[in-house]
C-alpha cells in the first residue's frame, strides 16, 4: 500500500507518498480502507521528531480516520466487511489502510459524510475524556476552551453549550471569535489585546492546550471546586504553581493524554469510545453538535495541509482524503468546503 512517510525528521517536505508494507489484522483488529483522514498538532511534532508514537503502534502518522471495513480478526464482533465507520488511532491514518482494535471504532453519525467523519474520533475523544468524563463539565457552569477555533476548541464548543454550560472561549482575532460565537460561545477574548482571567471572571472546568504559558492565569480564573485540565504544551513544559490558590479554591489541575492510554481498562480507549458512541454521536446525529472542517486536500498534499496548520489560519480540522477510497461527490459536504487562504 501507499502511505504519507517522513523521510528524516524536519518540515513539511520530509512527508512523501511511498510504498510501505501491508497491515494484517490481528486478533480483537479490523482492517480499514481508508478514506479520510485528518491532521492534529501531534503529526506535526511527529513529523519534527519529537512526539514517537507509543510501543507498538505504527509509525504512518495519523490519530483518526474514516473508512470502510476490509477485514476483521478474531475474535471481532459487531463489525463486517463493508461496514463504514470512524475510528481513532494510535498512528497510521496517513495510508490506504490501517489496522486499529476493534474498540476504537466508531460508526459513521447519521447525517455526516463518510469523509467529513475521519474529522470526528479524536476531537469526540478528546473533549468527551476530559471534558466529561474528567472534569464532570454540569449544566449551569462555566467553561472556558483555550484555542477555541482550533479542532478540539470548535468541537468543545459545541459539546459545552448541549451540555447547558456558558461557554467562554480564547482566539487570536476578531474573526475567528465571530465564527466562535456562531457555534455558541458566550464569552469571547482576543488573547492578543485581553486578559482571559479579568474577561472571564471565573471558569469552573478549564481546558488548556498552552501548558507552561497559562499556568498561573488557569488557576487564577478558576473558580471554587474549579478544575483545570491540561491537554497540551504550545506554551511550555514547566510553569510554577500556586499550590495555596489551589488549595483556597478547592481547585485540581490534571495533565492527561490520549494517545498513550491503553485499549482496555478503566482509563482506556475503549471505554472512551464507548461513552463518545452512546453520548456524543446522539448529539451530532440531532445537530446540536456538528463536524467543523475547514478544507479537504489530497492526501498527496500532506506537506500543505501541514504548512497551513502551522501558518495558524485553520478555523477547525484539516482533512485529507484518498480519492480511489472516498471519490469527491456531490453529497459531500466535506468535498465542497472552500480553503480560507
């Protein structure tokens, strides 16, 4: 098969389209022909060497994808060849096949396009594990996303406010707050003019992608019982902590990720999926949550869906599609969406 490889760690450049092996299925696995799939931060430090994908896992870039069911293992039930589904990765999406457990695969939600879904299982994961199941997000309170018109912040969004929150989100300029507030959020703060915690007032789940950077505000802005959770460290890795704020607050801070969790176990993907499955994909099925794609490329044209990323003008998630697996099509909403340059 054909698979997005990185030739040396570095730019976007190093990425080529190049033969690798074929997967095979093990057991309690499916093999999915791949339609889509799309790009997150974590590819870029991949790609740049400085983000290994977890023991065993392939080394294809990748966190998601859509496709269709070419194969099943042993032991695999409730899913047959032809199924089309969703799925989150460890690695390998950037290919004409990938091989993923069985329970880390998601059914396409009613109402969304085959590619426009390979956009879904990472944000869903991720804002449904912290927000919800971490974080215990209530009806009534306020959350405020970080990053709010990237793909989990466009996507933690939508979650909050069908949860019956008042939502308070950060971006870099007046348009992409504008297309926050389409999608919900209440409170809006250029982070480049104003301070979140003066905005905001008090937040009692917050959702930080920028580490280091934020520390010292997040607990600021927390309220009583607040609590902070760490998803990301554009901002850096060591900040210093306020350990009596949190402690006059009752707050938590919590670091987590999700690509190094195991498959089974309390803490696993599995279950996370299974909660997405029975919780979220109801939400996006009646429309109080939906897809936000910003362009689909080629996936030849990984180098550019990288740069653009980078370049910070990405409003939502990036996808790229294989066109011999999911051909343009007129009912493809994804298909149509216009690059925003």
């Amino acid at each position: 098969m054909r698979a997005i490889t990185i030739r040396e760690p570095g730019g976007p450049d190093v990425l080529e389209w190049a033969e690798v092996p074929d997967p095979e299925p093990g057991p309690g696995e499916v093999l999915l022909d791949v339609a889509a799939t799309a790009v997150n931060r974590a590819d870029l430090l991949q790609r740049q060497g400085h983000y290994p994908p977890p023991k065993g896992a392939s080394d294809v870039l990748g966190l998601e994808c859509s496709g269709t069911v070419a194969a099943v293992g042993a032991d695999v039930t409730g899913l047959r060849v032809g199924d089309e589904v969703c799925a989150l990765l460890a690695g390998g999406g950037y290919a004409e096949r990938v091989v993923v457990p069985a329970a880390q695969v998601l059914p396409v939600p009613d109402g969304v396009d085959l590619v426009t879904a390979a956009s879904l299982p990472e944000v869903a994961c991720t804002v449904w594990s912290n927000v919800v199941m971490l974080a215990g997000l209530k009806s009534g309170e306020t959350f405020l996303v970080h990053g709010g018109a990237g793909g989990i912040g466009t996507h933690a969004i939508q979650v909050a406010k069908a949860l019956g929150a008042r939502v308070a989100v950060t971006a870099g300029s007046a348009d992409r707050l504008a297309r926050c507030a389409e999608l919900g959020a209440d409170v809006l703060v250029n982070y480049r003019e104003q301070d979140f915690v003066a905005e905001v007032g008090r937040a009692d789940v917050v959702l930080d992608n920028m580490g280091a950077a934020y520390l010292g505000r997040n607990v600021d802005v927390l309220a009583p019982d607040g609590r902070l959770v760490v998803i990301g460290l554009q901002g850096g890795v060591k900040g210093e902590l306020n350990i009596g704020k949190l402690l006059a607050k009752r707050a938590s801070v919590t670091g987590t990720g999700l690509r190094s969790r195991p498959v089974d176990g309390p803490h696993g993907k599995g279950r996370i999926v299974a909660e997405v499955r029975e919780h979220l994909w109801p939400m996006i099925a009646d429309g109080r949550v939906k897809p936000v794609v910003h362009d689909v490329l080629p996936i030849e044209r990984a180098a550019d869906a990288h740069r653009a990323l980078e370049g910070g003008e990405v409003f939502g998630k990036l996808v790229l599609g294989l066109m011999a697996a999911a051909p343009q099509t007129a009912g493809s909403a994804a298909w149509k969406s216009a690059a925003r340059d």
